[in-house]
C-alpha cells in the first residue's frame, strides 16, 4: 500500500513509519517539525519508500500520488505544566491539527478513495467517573480549561472521522491511545517518565507531584504500534482503546527507574499541579482490542524501561 503518515517526526508517527515499511508498504512522511524532530525519520533518509514532506498539515495538503491510507497522528502532545518545550503554550496549534488537520487529511483520504485512521487519546474520557474506561464511555471533560485545547481538539477530531465515515462512507479508524513510552521521546516533554529517567541518570532526586499515589498505565511504543497496524488492517470503524492495563503508581514506577539506573538520590515531594483537572486514575479497558483484534501488550514494564534508559543514556551523552 501507499500510506500517508502525518506527524511523521514525531515519538510515535515515526515507530509507526518504520513498521509499515517493515511490512512492505510505502510510506509519506508529513511533519513540520514542532514538535517532532529531524532525528526520529534520519534513518530512514535512504529507504527508497520513504519520503518526506515538511508540511503542515492544518493548511492544505496537495498530492499528486495515489494513496490507499492516510494515518493521521499530527498533534503536540498534551499540555504538561513540567514541560520546559512549552507545550501548553501552543493551544491553537493542537486545536488546528485535529480540527483544520482533521478535514485536511479527510478530504485527501477521500479524494483517494483510501483508508483513513485517526489517532485518538485517552484524554477524550477527561477524568471519568468509572474505571477502567471503556470505549462507550462519554467522558468527563471541561471545554475550557487549560487542557481542553488537547482533549477537545481530540474529540472534535473523532467527531469529524465519524462524520466522514455516516455522510461519505468512509472507510475510517480511531484509535484512543493510553499512556506510551519509549525511544524518540523528547527528553523535554515533561512527561513522567522522560522526566524520571533523566533526573535519575544525572543522579538527582527523582521529583514527585503529591504523594505520589496518582496512577497511570504504561505501554511500551513495540506494543502500541502492534495493536494500531492490527486496528488499520481490521474492518472496525468504531473507537478501540490502546495502551497498558497494568496500573501503577507513580512513586513505584520512580522507585523501579531508581533501580534500573543505580541512582540512590531518592525523592522530592513538590505540591501537586494538576493543570486542568489531570486525572488521578488513568488505565484503559482492552476488552474490545482483545476480543476485535486479538491484541493486548506483552513487553513487560522493566524490559521496556531498560530500552528507554538505554536511550535516553545515549541522548544525554550527545547534549
């Protein structure tokens, strides 16, 4: 197939880049670098079914090849108050790219007649009343406040594809993607554990909001792009959640970096920041992506943090 990716730069656009290619498939890359990086695709510089287009993609895309899927994973990630790359300064941005991106992306998908997915987040369900959220779940989400410029542009976005998919019959996906970690993710972010793993390979106190008891589900990017090129190639149009349903606290998971890294700096406890209501629970129901695709994660919590250490002990080593 011909497949274009957008957000191609990005931590994972790019992991998904190289599994299409592995498959066989041929693959356009989009991204004007935002928040993706340069890095992430340099590998793939001589494949001869890669190529790039530094775009962005809320203005209009034009081509002039035949596609058979577009994948739509353009976004900054969500807003983090610890992110010293300033994500939550860049509200209009992430509403653009999953609202004007969304139609953009539509609109070449079914100009080509292709395959179209949309890469959905957890933060859809806001803070939901039950745990762990299933795909019916509605959510429980502020328009307005700090974080509503992610987890709304994603809801929009999943609104537009089903739109799409009732009026045109498209042939579309959405995928709702948990909590991921891995290699090619920005050390700045601010992002738990890219925040974990670099305090502790510079052998400083690993920093802990609260007390640490807020939970979260953990899915290594092998897992994640296993289960989204199983949802492209099924015949689901519905949301399906992807991710971890393993939860952990965060002091565990800081205790178990301290470990795989020899760091014996501890802990400092900060007040809590919860930028726009972050939720204290987040952990996904997988009862649809077993039972449609026969998925569910199988690389382990400390197999998956070794690699990202590994990673990020080589980043660090460049800067």
């Amino acid at each position: 197939m011909h497949i274009l990716v957008t957000g191609a730069a990005g931590f994972l656009g790019s992991h998904l880049c190289d599994r299409l290619l592995a498959e066989g498939h041929t693959v356009i890359g989009l991204d004007n670098f935002l928040t993706g990086s340069p890095e992430n695709i340099a590998h793939l510089s001589n494949n001869p079914r890669f190529s790039f287009i530094h775009h962005d993609v809320s203005q209009f895309i034009s081509l002039h090849k035949k596609l058979d899927a577009v994948l739509h994973f353009a976004s900054p990630a969500s807003p983090n108050p610890h992110s010293p790359r300033g994500y939550p300064n860049l509200p209009i941005e992430t509403l653009k790219a999953s609202s004007l991106g969304t139609f953009n992306t539509l609109g070449l998908a079914r100009a080509n007649n292709a395959r179209y997915m949309f890469a959905s987040t957890s933060e859809v369900y806001g803070d939901p009343r039950e745990q762990p959220p299933a795909e019916s779940d509605w959510g429980h989400v502020t328009p307005i406040g700090p974080r509503s410029m992610y987890d709304e542009a994603k809801r929009f976005g999943e609104a537009t594809v089903m739109a799409y998919h009732r009026v045109h019959g498209m042939d579309t996906r959405i995928v709702r993607i948990f909590n991921t970690y891995g290699p090619r993710m920005s050390l700045d972010d601010g992002r738990v554990i890219p925040n974990l793993i670099q305090q502790a390979l510079r052998g400083e106190p690993l920093t802990i909001y609260g007390d640490g008891s807020q939970t979260r589900s953990f899915c290594y990017v092998d897992d994640l792009i296993e289960g989204i090129y199983r949802l492209l190639f099924s015949e689901e149009h519905l949301p399906v959640n992807l991710g971890n349903d393993r939860e952990i606290s965060i002091l565990e998971i800081a205790h178990l970096i301290n470990k795989l890294t020899g760091n014996r700096a501890g802990f400092v406890f900060r007040p809590e920041d919860r930028l726009g209501n972050d939720p204290q629970r987040r952990r996904p129901d997988l009862t649809r992506a077993r039972t449609l695709l026969g998925w569910q994660p199988t690389i382990d919590l400390e197999t998956g943090l070794r690699r990202t250490i590994e990673f990020f002990r080589q980043q660090l080593s460049l800067r």
